[in-house]
C-alpha cells in the first residue's frame, strides 16, 4: 500500500469517529443545540489521533463552543477513541472550508462501489 494510501485510510478513519462522535452528540443534546452549535463544525483529525482540529465559522461560536462543549467534545471523542484526544479549536477560512468540503466529496467518490 502506498503512503498516500495510508494517509487516506487515516483520513477516512479520522472522520469516522468525527461521525460517530456527531451521531453520539445528537442523541445526547437537544435537537437545536447540536443543530446550532456542533453539527456545523468541519472536523480534522490527526495521522495519530492525538489531536482533533474543529474548525468554527466565526469568532463568536469558537469562544462559545470552547466555554460550553470543548470538555465535552474531548470526552466523547477520548472515549470513542479509547485514549485522550486533545481538541483544538480554529477559525476555518474560506480556502480549508472549500478543501475540507472538497476532500469529503472526494471521499464519497472513491468509497461508491464501481461500475461496469
């Protein structure tokens, strides 16, 4: 397998537990709070777990989401995991909204099952 293979597969896995933490949340909180407030949220996990990047529209909802849900977005992940993920948040660009929406339809593209 080649290296960017395996930086896909983590890229894969990586938002896979993004999923999963979102699925867990949504059920946890209520409907307009997660709507609001985390679904919104891009997510980049790194090659080592060791660190989740959350990127956040604006400044408001980053100082919001880190006085109200860091610690608990940390908790999820840490136990989806089973070790502690440091979370650290970002004002996302327009440029990494573009690459993160990008690469996730790229994702899609390339999990579809092929065609004859």
């Amino acid at each position: 397998m080649s290296n960017g293979q395996q930086t896909h597969d983590g890229d894969e896995a990586g938002q896979a537990l993004w999923q999963v933490c979102l699925d867990e949340l949504s059920q946890e909180m209520p409907e307009q709070q997660f709507n609001t407030w985390i679904k919104p949220l891009t997510a980049q996990v790194s090659d080592d777990f060791s660190k989740v990047t959350l990127y956040v529209a604006n400044r408001f909802k980053l100082d919001w989401i880190r006085a109200q849900y860091s610690a608990k977005l940390a908790d999820v992940l840490s136990r989806l995991h089973g070790q502690k993920i440091q979370i650290e948040l970002a004002l996302a660009t327009r440029e990494a909204q573009g690459k993160t929406a990008f690469s996730m339809a790229k994702a899609a593209l390339d999990a579809r099952p092929e065609t004859a």
